[in-house]
C-alpha cells in the first residue's frame, strides 16, 4: 500500500465508468450503505460489492461501522497525492483559473 | 431508502511511511505542526482530556483555532474539538469534532485515519475543511522526507 504500487492501484480502480459513477455518488452524498448504492445502479448487490472492493483497496473509499450498518466514504487524498505529484503549488493557481474559464464559457454555451 | 446516510461526516486515510509514534508526535508537537499546517502556531500545553489546544497565525497575530482535547490515548488515538476562528463566519458556526487514528501498517508504515464529524451545525466549516487532503498529504511529505513543507502563498 505504499509508494509506485499504490498509484497502479488508484488508476487502475479509476479505469472503470461504474467505479468513477460510484465515487460521484459518494461525492454528492457520503456515508452511504451498500444497499443504497446498489438501490441506483442496475447491477446485483455482489457487482457493487465488488466494485466498492477494488475502491476500498486502492484507498478511494473507506468503509466504517455505525452501528449494525457499514458506511462508505470517498477518500480524496489518494487523489490529492496524484494532483501533488504534477502539479506544483505554484501552477496549482493557472490550473484552477484554465478549469474555472472552461465551466464559465461551457455553462453559458 | 435507508436513512443511515450520513452527510455530516468526512473521512481521510492514508499510509505514511513512519512509526506510529512519529506520527503521533507530527500530530501533537507544535514545531512539526508548524511545517504541515500552514505554519500555524499551537501554544504548547499539557496533552490531556480537558486541556486546551490554541492555534494562532504564523505571525501569531490571530487566534486561528481554540479547540479542546476529548481523548488522548498515545500513539493511537487523539480526539479533539473544532471551531475554525480564522473566519467570522466559520466561527459563529457549531463546534464539530476531529478524531485521528493511528494503526500500524506493513513493511514500516503506519495507515492515519482523520474522522472530522459533527458537522451538523457547521455547513461552512464542513465545506472549508475538505482541505484536510492537503493538510495530510503535507504531513505524509514532512514524515518521510523529513524537509519542511514550505509555507502555503
């Protein structure tokens, strides 16, 4: 779980539509259970399972229990470690100028 | 649909290539705070449930955080109260919770978890503290490479 391996395991569990659509539910709303990401996917509850397996070993989502039930939460900082790798602190800034006019001009397009 | 969404809690993890009481003492001792936190200044004092953790601003001209220590079980588990003072608004918002968590891990490292909840009465401060990966990925940077993270402009 640690250095070159654990980029492998991010971009590799990042390689896939139904995973990246997982951790955008995640995004809009943390915490959830299984049985309500399975509720809005069109996929059996051992697809999910799966899916949420390969998140969880690549260090994207951490599971934790509440009571009798297990949550799962998006873990942004493996993320942050790639976006820290090639993009220094001082281009951080033209980056989210270039990625804020982009929203700007595809908005009112 | 189940209500056991919980939208008032975050959730960090990541592994460092450390002790677990290095990094407990990254998490606790104000001079390795200092190069990871964008060189705040913690006032030293006693670590122990009750004891207060008061953060200031490099130039030490503003009190950025006046948080209280809830659990302290080294090299472990740490718990402590939030409220970010560096924003009016922030401020006059409900005090949440921060909890790290401290596990050793394989080949030498340790795996951090940082808990912020109680963010229920803290929408503002629930949307400023997503920074908590920057925070953590400097922290990884000062543990193992031991070179001090140069200060956020």
């Amino acid at each position: 779980m640690i250095g070159a391996m654990d980029d492998d395991l991010v971009f590799k569990a990042l390689a896939d539509p139904t995973r990246r659509s997982l951790l955008d539910r995640l995004f809009a709303r943390d915490g959830r259970t299984l049985t309500e990401l399975e509720a809005q996917l069109e996929m059996t509850r051992f697809g999910v399972m799966k899916h949420l397996k390969v998140l969880e070993g690549a260090g994207l989502v951490v599971s934790r229990k509440r009571g009798r039930e297990k949550l799962h939460f998006l873990n942004p900082v493996p993320i942050r470690q790639i976006h820290d790798r090639w993009i220094s602190k001082y281009r951080a800034h033209e980056v989210s100028a270039l990625l804020d006019l982009k929203t700007r001009l595809e908005d009112t397009a | 649909m189940t209500t056991m969404t919980d939208t008032t809690t975050q959730v960090y993890q990541l592994y460092i290539r450390a002790t677990p009481e290095q990094v407990w003492d990254a998490i606790t001792n104000p001079e390795t705070i200092a190069r990871y936190f964008h060189g705040a200044q913690l006032d030293p004092g006693p670590l122990e449930v009750g004891a207060s953790r008061r953060t200031w601003s490099p130039d030490r001209s503003r009190l950025w955080g006046d948080n209280t220590i809830l659990e302290c079980d080294p090299p472990r588990r740490f718990v402590h109260t939030w409220r970010s003072l560096y924003d009016d608004e922030l401020a006059a918002e409900d005090e949440s919770r921060v909890t790290w968590e401290i596990e050793p891990a394989q080949s030498g490292t340790s795996k951090l978890t940082l808990i912020h909840d109680k963010l229920e009465g803290a929408p503002k401060t629930a949307a400023s503290v997503r920074g908590w990966s920057f925070i953590l990925s400097n922290l990884k940077t000062v543990l193992e490479t031991g070179e001090p993270f140069p200060a956020e402009e």
